[in-house]
C-alpha cells in the first residue's frame, strides 16, 4: 500500500558526527521519499563498537600514514536499526511486502543490482561505478575493516556512497534497498540486534561447523555472545565461550556455552587441549578485536 500518515515536520533531530569526537545533536531536513523508497521512524537503534572506535578517532577510520581517511562528515550513523514505516514511495509497498505502521529494517549494502557481483548475490564485492555506486549505510564499514565477522573485502571503497543512517529521528532505505518487515513481536530494542546478530550468525555459518566439533568462541560482547547462541544451534560436541570477564561468561552460559573460561583464571590453551584429549578445537571464531586472541586461535 502507498501512502503516507499524518503530516511529517519539516526538520528532524539528528546525532551528527562532525569530526574525531565532536559529535552532537542537530537538525536535518525529513527526508522525502521517491519511487521505491521507504521512510522509516527509528524506533531504535545500536551503538556498534565501530561507532565508539569512530568517535574516539580510530586511524582505521580518519586514516593515518597508512590508511586512507574514509569518514565523510558530517554524517549521521547508525546502523544496528529497527523503524516504523511512515510512508512508502511509489510502488515500494508491493516491492518489499511493507505497509504504513510496519516495524522494518534493511540491510547495512544497497546492491547496484546491475553489476555481476550483485545479480549473483554477492553484493559486498559491488563493482557499480561512481556514478552507479552501491550504497552502504554509514560506518558499515567497520565490518569491512574491524569486526569479528569481518570477512568482506570491499574491491575498491571509492565505489562506495556513504549514507546518512540511523540516529536520527527518521531514516530513508533507497531504492533498491533489502528491507524486511520485523515482527511487532519482536520489542523494537531487541530488533535493534538484527543486524549484529546477523554478523554472528554469518562468521559460525563460515565456520562450517559439524556435529562432532569442539567450538571455541573468544569474546563474549554482543557479537560473541550471538555467535555462542548460534554455534549451539549446530548442536556440536561442546561450545566453549572464553572472556575476561566472568560476568559475560554467565550470560554466555545463559546464551548455549557447554564450557567458559577466563584467560586472566586459566591458560585457555592448556585447558582447551585437556578438554579435546589434545586435539585442540576445530573451530575457533575470534570475537574480541584483539590481536592476542588471534594467536591464541
Ligand atoms: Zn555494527
Ligand atoms: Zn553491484
């Protein structure tokens, strides 16, 4: 259905990065809505780690001697998000299956949906031109560079277009964008962790697990914890959960770990070998950010 409810104010307030730490809040135009546009009000969203690394000025993104700068600010971030559809532009109803009213979401990559990658699927390696670029909601590119999951390679960034995102109090997914309807059952602060758990679930399904495996998860923050929830729906042999914290390791426990342990208690590696009568796991998914930790994998 196409349409709109009541009237929209003219200007929106919005949480505006504009530059190393210096964010604060300020106000945009509401966006409009063209063909095949939806028009969300953000119900919720997350702060993903990438976020805060942002904020503190991280070299991955501001760059440095080695790495290009690929913040654009001032920009709006965000984009661990659920909202309310408020209007839908023409013929945007029919294609994503969405009415006035809808709690939805959409994927952080708008495909190009003319190049190869994209018609196979495999839109993270868009090969859309500048003129044609794919679209990526702001400070996706954590996952590029930094995240767990980090498994996508961006063939050339410069093909990228930024997006304004999230925290805000209205969002536009473009045309072309992968939206889904969310469940009013779902309370809109867990829908929020649709898009961090979709990470989780992507890095256990990358890691093949089999029904006889020994998994080892190391970090037990959101995605680590979804990753623990994940890996235990593959039913295997054991699911160790390791953290620095032990209050995490509870909820880990709470999240499917058949095992927890603490690196600042225990030597992990010791332990897990005992466990494994020496064979050490067969998959081992780093989820702390933390160089160690892939050694220790
Ligand atoms: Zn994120
Ligand atoms: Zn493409």
């Amino acid at each position: 259905m196409n349409g709109s409810t009541a009237a929209l104010p003219d200007e929106m307030k919005c949480f505006i990065c504009r530059s190393k730490g210096e964010y604060g809040i300020g106000s945009r135009p509401v966006p409009d809505v063209g063909e095949g546009e939806v028009l969300v009000r953000v119900l919720a969203v997350g702060i993903c780690a990438g976020d805060a690394k942002c904020y503190a000025g991280a070299a991955r993104y501001w760059g440095d001697d080695r790495t290009p700068c690929y913040v654009e600010p001032p920009m709006i971030q965000g984009h661990e998000f659920v909202g309310e559809v408020i209007k839908l532009g023409q013929g945007a109803g029919e294609m994503y299956g969405l009415s006035i009213g809808d709690n939805a979401t959409s994927e952080n990559i708008v495909p190009c949906w003319n190049c190869q990658q994209c018609l196979q699927g495999r839109y993270h390696l868009c090969e859309g031109e500048r003129s044609h670029p794919h679209v990526v909601f702001n400070s996706v590119l954590n996952f590029f560079r930094c995240s767990p999951s980090c498994v996508w390679l961006a063939s050339d960034m410069s093909r990228l277009a930024l997006r304004e995102s999230a925290f805000a109090e209205y969002m536009k997914f473009p045309k072309g964008a992968i939206n889904y309807k969310v469940p009013k059952s779902i309370p809109a602060w867990q829908a929020a962790f649709i898009e961090p758990l979709a990470c989780s679930v992507h890095a256990v399904e990358l890691g093949s697990v089999q029904f006889r495996d020994t998994v080892v998860i190391a970090g037990c923050g959101p995605l680590g914890l979804g990753m623990v929830a994940a890996a235990k729906l593959k039913n295997p042999t054991c699911v160790i959960a390791l953290d620095l914290y032990d209050w995490k390791l509870e909820v880990a426990k709470k999240c499917g770990a058949d095992v927890v342990l603490n690196p600042s208690h225990c030597d992990v590696v010791e332990k897990v070998r005992s466990l494994t009568r020496e064979q050490g796991c067969d998959a081992y998914i780093e989820a702390t950010g933390h160089p160690q930790s892939v050694k220790q994998g």
